[in-house]
C-alpha cells in the first residue's frame, strides 16, 4: 500500500492513476463533496461515487482491455490524500 498525494485542480475531470492492462485500487475519503470514477475511454465511466468523508473505493482489474483512467473532479482546488494498492495487495 501507498499513501500519494496530489493536488487536484477546480473544474474538469482530472486523472490521478492510469493503466492498461493492470489491476489496482484506490482508496478515498476527502475532500467531501469531490467525485471519482473510472473512465475506459470516450463514452464509457464506471464506478462514480461522491466523497462523503467515509472510506470509497475504486478498482481497476487487468482483464479490462482498455486504458482505465481513476479520475476526480473538485469544486474547488484540493490536495488529496488516498491509498494506491497494487493487486498484490489486495
């Protein structure tokens, strides 16, 4: 497990974690009121959630063929703390 940190910019989905072809997941839980989801590409999100300050989880497994994005969306800029697991972890 690791702890990351990034500051996400107001306004448009912002990507945090990507992959292809790999399976991982992130924990979140702030800031409230942000949203997360996984995009597969133009068209095709799945996984939205909005942040409520208890622990929310996204997973991305390897047997998805396309490139999977874990992406957020803030109101207002943040930094943001979650937990990255690789799949040996989990």
């Amino acid at each position: 497990m690791a702890l990351k940190t990034k500051f996400v910019k107001a306004g448009k989905w912002r990507t945090l974690e990507w992959g292809w072809n790999v399976s991982f997941q992130c924990r979140f839980t702030y800031p409230v009121g942000a949203q997360i989801r996984v995009n597969y590409g133009p068209g095709f999100t799945s996984q939205k959630q909005t942040l409520n300050g208890n622990p929310k989880i996204i997973r991305v497994t390897g047997a998805s063929i396309a490139f999977a994005r874990v992406q957020m969306k803030v109101s207002k800029n943040a930094t943001v703390d979650y937990e990255y697991l690789a799949i040996s972890e989990f």
